[in-house]
C-alpha cells in the first residue's frame, strides 16, 4: 500500500477483522480521509506516528489505544489536523472471575489521550474503555464541540477538571451520551456548585442520554437546559435531579416513581413520547407530593385546555401504584398509542379511562398478572352505544402473558389487528364472558368488524366455535386445543385464508 502516493480517501471503518495497518502508512502522502486506524502491536504495523505528517480531515477512528505509546499518541499531531468527528477506542479483556480488566496501567491511558488533543474545531468525540480516572484538561476547552459520547471508562471518577474555566460550560454541545462510567461521581473534580452559581451548562444541549452510571448523584450545573428536547436516563439509581426543558419532548426514564412522577409534572405541557420505568414503589411524603402534582396539572388541562396535553406515545413498565397509572393516561386525550408492562396494580379493564382515550390506536398489555377482566360491580353487558364510546379508532391489540385474563373489554369497529398470546386462562375475546353453552364470537354482537389479522396463542381456556368475520385476511392460532371448529359468514374466506 506505501507504493498509492496519490491515494486521497481510505475508508477502513467497518474491517472488524483489520487487526493493524500497514507498515509505512506515512508514504500516502495524499491521503485527506482515514475513517479508521487500528494500532497493531507487530512490527509489520504502522503505528499512530505515522499520521503525523498526512494531511487528515473529516472522520477518524483509533482503535487499540492500549498498544499506543505516549511518543507515538504526540507525533500523530492530530491538534493540526482538521478533524470534524474522532472516535477513540481502547481495549479492555474480560475475566470471568474479575470482570474487565485494563490492558495496562490506567496512568499509561490517561498520558495517551493527553497527547491525542484534536484541532479546536471539532464537532464529535466518542471515547470508550478508557481507564484513567480523569480527562485531560483539554476536554473542557473544546468550544465547538457538538457531540460527545462516552462509553465504558470504567474507572472514570469525574468529567471536568477543576483547572479549567468554570466560566466555560460548552457553548455548541447539542448531544451528550454516557454510559457505563460505572465510578462516575460527579460532573467536576472539585465541587464548583458555588462558583458557577446561575451558569447554564449545556445551553443548546438537545439529546441527553445516561445510563449505567449507578454511583451519579446529580445533573451539570444549573439543571435548566433551554434548547433540551430528548432525555433517556436508565440504570442510575441515585440520580435524583429533576431537570427543566421548556422543550422536552421525549423522554425515557428508569427510577423510582417519585422521581419519574416529578420529571413528568414539570414537562407534561411539552412531552410527545414518554417512557417510564418504575423500580421499586415509592410509599413516602415525597411520592405522595408528586401524585398531587400531577392532580394539579390534570386539573389544570380541565379548567383551561381543552385539547389536553401534546403525550401520543406512552409506555409504562412496572408501576405499582394504580393511581400512578391512571391519573397519567387519563389526561391523554391525543394517546395514540399506550403500553403497559408488569403493572400489578392493573386487575379489571378501566373502562372509564378507555372512555377517555378517543385518539388511541394501538394498545398494548404484557405480563400484567393481576388482570383479569371486567370489574364484577358491572357484571351486565354493555349496550351497543356504551360500547362505542371505549376506544373509538384503536386499530391494533395485543396482550401477551397475562395468565389470570379471563376475557377482553369490547373491542371496537375500527379494530383492525389483534394478537393475544400466552393467557392460558382467556375464555372469551368477545367481550364480556359468553353465557355457558355459548360459542365463542370474535366481536361483540351489533358492531360491525373490519378485523384483518387475528393471532392466537397458548390460549388454552377458549373453548368452542370461533366465528370469523368477512374482513379477516390472515388467522393464525397455535396451542389453543379447546377450539372446536370454524365458522364464517363468507364460505370463501376459509378457503383462502392464509394460515
């Protein structure tokens, strides 16, 4: 390869194999575009000094930092090359006993990246398996900085050191993502809480993701982010800063229903994709202060916003507090789409919630144990307008695992795909539970069904006839023997279902 002087771009990224690059790398003298060098550990291999003198620009990746000296990181002389995105990959091994263990001494990392320092216009970084404690202090200086993603420095204690700017708090940042910085504490080496006083970190930060950083306590700074629109916090139990994004739009979240429940209050007005899971059940004043918060805001939307608040997908994961539950969807009017896993506190279909959710067209209910159908005070069957009134343009159901469901509410006309799966107990799908002798009906009798799909399975309590509407296109069912037989209106349609 020495020998292709006039070689302009090399697009090496995506060779999962390359184990180096090749000796003399120097030569390509006319190389602008590197998007990955792998540093080998052979002496057949360049190594990073020979990127000193090639003129780079755009992408590059390093992989295999652990076989980098502090020589070679400062002869790369990556500060004058004019890099818009660097990627920057150490390697780690995997003990099974231990965990991961760094290749070598976590200071021989640190010097490294010390000597790495980009060209003060870059745009991204992403640094991962790092293994010194710190960043370099030219990390605080990078003034148009967009993006930075951090991945598994392990050992990482701080992000920011305390010799830099406290004036400074990354104008240009737009995307923050760290994960599994499993020691990281706080955002500073010392705590500069009073000498930023109402400095905003981040100003034009619009995407903040957190995730596996279980010793975190606190959010940058002032937590108010102004431009903030997407936020996914997972696996970071002592995180308890309630952030303020007038923008917030998106926002998946993993914590105690205290604070999942303040997140939400504070940004109700703004959230478009909300999901939340709970890990364990709050039982506190403080949980209590954010239910009536959320009563406030309900209340709210009631007396002065009649179009409700902007939420169309929602799913919730492992809430025990029904009140929790119900007071988030109820104030959904354009929901278009709900899930809800794992909720115990959810036994009978809420068919006053159902009354209320006119937009939404898809629901879906898995592992809810406690579920078993209507509540016995309402034991009568619904007229045929009551029934029109829950959930008017839902398209697709699907329940999966709800072992003690007894039978669905009454699906709607506008329903057009329905997939149940794994409820063993499940003896009607037509609505409320069919008079004994009865067969089985797919639909509640007086509506006029336009199902196409219909999936059945590990449903071994229906029993019967399974009636089939005209509308029906594909049928599959598995594992459920108390069917007796089929039945359909149009003679043709069994003879082209496609099973």
């Amino acid at each position: 390869m020495k020998y292709m002087t006039s070689l302009r771009h090399l697009y090496t990224h995506g060779c999962s194999r390359l184990k180096c690059m090749p000796k003399d790398l120097r030569k390509l003298t006319s190389l602008q575009t590197l998007t990955c060098f792998i540093a080998g550990s052979e002496p057949n291999c360049s190594n990073v000094g020979e990127l000193g003198n090639l003129n780079l620009g755009g992408q590059l990746k390093l992989r295999n930092l652990a076989n980098v000296t502090e020589v070679d990181a400062k002869a790369a002389n990556l500060v004058n090359k004019e890099l818009r995105e660097l990627r920057l990959t150490w390697t780690f091994r995997w003990n099974y006993f231990q965990g991961i263990t760094s290749w070598r001494d976590n200071e021989e990392d640190a010097k490294v990246l010390e000597n790495l320092e980009p060209h003060d216009g870059l745009h991204a970084i992403g640094i991962q398996s790092y293994g010194a404690t710190t960043f370099p202090t030219w990390m605080t200086m990078l003034q148009n900085i967009v993006e930075i993603h951090l991945f598994s420095c392990r050992k990482l204690v701080w992000l920011l050191s305390g010799e830099c700017d406290t004036s400074f708090a990354f104008p240009n940042l737009k995307e923050l993502m760290i994960k599994g910085l499993v020691c990281l504490e706080r955002w500073w080496e010392k705590d500069n809480d009073g000498m930023q006083g109402e400095l905003v970190m981040f100003p034009l930060l619009e995407k903040l993701h957190i995730s596996d950083c279980v010793k975190l306590k606190a959010l940058p700074g002032h937590p108010t982010f102004p431009k903030l629109q997407n936020v996914h916090i997972m696996n970071c139990p002592e995180l308890t800063t309630i952030a303020k994004s007038p923008k917030l739009g998106v926002l998946k979240m993993e914590g105690r229903e205290v604070e999942l429940l303040l997140w939400v209050a504070r940004h109700m007005t703004s959230l478009t994709n909300l999901e939340l899971t709970s890990i364990e059940q709050s039982t506190d004043t403080t949980s209590m202060g954010a239910e009536n918060s959320l009563r406030e805001l309900v209340n709210g939307k009631e007396n002065g916003n009649d179009q409700g608040f902007p939420l169309e997908v929602l799913v919730l994961r492992d809430f025990k507090s029904g009140v929790s539950v119900t007071e988030l969807c109820a104030c959904f009017v354009r929901l278009q789409e709900l899930s809800i896993w794992s909720c115990d506190a959810l036994v009978h279909w809420p068919e006053s919630l159902f009354e209320g959710l006119v937009s939404l067209r898809k629901l879906q209910i898995v592992d809810c144990n406690n579920l078993t159908g209507y509540a016995q005070a309402s034991a009568e069957p619904s007229t045929s307008s009551e029934t029109s009134q829950l959930l008017p343009r839902l398209e697709s159901l699907t329940i999966q695992s709800c072992g003690n469901l007894v039978e669905l509410f009454n699906v709607p006309a506008s329903l057009r795909k329905m997939y149940i799966s794994n409820c063993s107990k499940l003896e009607s799908i037509s609505g409320r539970k069919q008079q004994q002798g009865q067969s089985v009906s797919l639909i509640h009798q007086g509506s006029t069904a336009s199902i196409e799909r219909l999936s059945l399975h590990n449903c071994h309590g229906l029993t019967g006839v399974l009636f089939l509407p005209p509308s029906l296109k594909r049928l599959d069912i598995f594992k459920c023997g108390g069917l007796a037989s089929l039945e359909s209106r149009s003679p043709e349609l069994l003879a082209d279902m496609d099973f």
